[in-house]
C-alpha cells in the first residue's frame, strides 16, 4: 500500500536522523561513519585526490609546519675540542584555510519512495552526494584559481596546485619560445625537462613520484612507446602495463581534462610525490533537507568546508605543452 504524505516525510526525517547529528544550534552533522563513507566515496575514484595527503581539520584554520637545515651539521672534531659551530633550522609553513562549499541535490517524490521502500537509504544518500561532489572537489583542489576571472565562481575561491605550482615558478611551457616542442622532443621529452626542474633532493625516490597527466599526453606517451620496435612497444600495442619514465609512474586523471581547467588555466601535467600534495576538510559535514511541494520534490543541501595546498611546494613541476610562454 502506498504510505500517504505524512508517513513519506516521517520516513524521509527518521532516515537523515540516523545519518546526521544535531548539534545545540540545530545543525545537522554528518555522523562520523557517514563521514568516513561520504569522504572515501568522494575520493575513492579520483586519481589524484585518492593519492594526495588528507588532512581532517578540527578547525577551519591548520598550519603545515615543515623544517629544514639550511647547510651541513655534521662536524669533525679532535680530541678535546669542543663543539663552536651551530647551524639553526629553518621554520616553513604553509596554512589551510577551509572555505564554505554548497551542493544541493533533489530527488522526486516517486524516485524517493522507492528509495525508502528499499534498504540502505541513509546509504545512498550520502553516496549520491559523495560521487558528484568528488568530481568537483578534485577539480576545484587541481585548477582552482582566485586570480583568473573566467573561472566559475566556486574556482575562484581559493588557490589549487596547479596555479599555486605556477606561482612558486615550477612552472613550463611548450608554446612559443616555450621550454620543450612535443612535436620535436615527444612527450618523453617534456618529462625529461620537467624532471630537469624537479630538485633533486626530493628526486631520491622515483616510484613515489607521479606524473599526473591527461589523456592526451597519457595517450601519446604510450603512443611513442608503441612505435618502437622492442618488446616494451609490443606490450604497449596489446597490453595494458603501468606506463613509467625514469621509474616515475604516469597515470592519467582525468581532472586534468576539466574543461574549465583547460580552457582558462590550460593543459597540464603534474610531476609531484603524491603526499605532497595535502587537502583539507573541516570535520563537521552538514546536511540539511528541504522540501519542495510544489514540485513533488525533496532537496538535500550539503555544506564542506575544504581547501589544498603543498607541504612544500617546491617540490613540484607543472608543465603545459600547449601554452606560450608567459
């Protein structure tokens, strides 16, 4: 039988009770397993944010602190002689400083009441938040730029690796009186000359690394790959093997795709260890509900507040094979 209005709103309340928590002031609070679902969910398919370092903030403000000696500290001394020379560290830092993000969701009547005559509705709504959200996220923590006007709004709020990459000068270019010509060098040649500007005291580790690229550059590396006459370009004609230069991965994320990204920011490739590269987000996830009877509707509004930076962000190259040299 079907449940009449009052028992569908009842229903729907008691399912986001046992999603959310209220706070004193009304607010409704992800519950921590919610929490856990809704962040790995949001991540779990994101190439770049699955890897990079997370951060859950009991703020909206956290340091990255970070230290460093600037010269040698190991001295030899003779017999008797006691230790004069003192070299003092060095103190970085860099901040997060989670800003508010909305996203709101509708699901109509006759949608909702199949949900709720199934199993797992608290589920599948934070699962259907954390999917397009995550898409979003990860776009906004790569491209986001609050110095580049033609972004979306929700861009332009914050700084993302990408363009932060750009200010630290780690930054090259394939365009005019550009660093690298794919055309002449290849794709091979862009991450020889993007591992040439990567320091080399953080080059130790290889494998740890990764080239983040688009399909394009991901698609023409393998390309070259193939067009040699060797076993490893057979391999990468009929098989699907982690494709790598210099022992560093490259994988393809398809956020360097963005079509806002691309448009404004431009096309680009990321060589960076993954842990590097540190987002945030506030602990308190909120979710609200709101009814639309007019359109035989149910939103779901969802609030996060997040930002991204680098631990160190000089330890990171970005390379745009298509953009002229500023």
């Amino acid at each position: 039988m079907d449940m009449s209005n009052d028992d569908f709103l009842s229903k729907i309340d008691n399912a986001l009770k046992a999603v959310v928590d209220s706070t004193a002031l009304g607010t409704s609070i992800l519950q921590p397993a919610y929490f856990n679902q809704y962040i790995q969910e949001a991540t779990v398919n994101r190439t770049i944010l699955n890897e990079a370092r997370q951060i859950i903030m009991s703020a909206q403000v956290q340091n990255i602190d970070r230290t460093k000696f600037g010269s040698r500290i190991l001295q030899y001394l003779g017999e008797g002689v006691d230790v004069s020379d003192s070299n003092a560290p060095t103190f970085e830092q860099n901040t997060l400083t989670a800003k508010e993000y909305v996203a709101l969701t509708g699901i109509n009547d006759q949608a909702m009441r199949r949900m709720l005559n199934g199993s797992g509705f608290e589920s599948q709504l934070v699962s259907m938040f954390a999917e397009q959200a995550g898409i979003d996220w990860e776009e906004n923590a790569v491209y986001a730029d609050s110095n580049t006007g033609a972004l979306p709004t929700s861009m332009k709020q914050q700084i993302g690796w990408v363009p932060a990459a750009v200010d630290s000068g780690m930054d090259l270019y394939g365009g005019t009186s550009g660093d690298f010509v794919i055309d002449d060098d290849g794709y091979s040649g862009m991450f020889d000359t993007m591992i040439d500007l990567f320091p080399k005291t953080y080059f130790q580790n290889p494998s740890a690394l990764r080239f983040y690229c688009g399909w394009e550059e991901f698609q023409g590396y393998r390309n070259e790959l193939a067009g040699r006459e060797t076993a490893l370009g057979d391999a990468m004609l009929i098989g699907n093997q982690e494709l790598s230069y210099q022992g560093v991965p490259v994988r393809y994320a398809p956020v360097m795709d963005s079509a806002e990204g691309v448009e404004h920011i431009g096309r680009a490739c990321m060589l960076v260890e993954p842990s590097n590269l540190v987002y945030g987000v506030f602990e308190n996830i909120t979710v609200e509900r709101d009814r639309v009877p007019k359109a035989r509707r149910t939103d779901f509004v969802l609030t996060m507040e997040i930002d991204q930076t680098f631990e160190n962000e000089d330890a990171v190259v970005v390379a745009f094979p298509e953009v002229n040299h500023p």
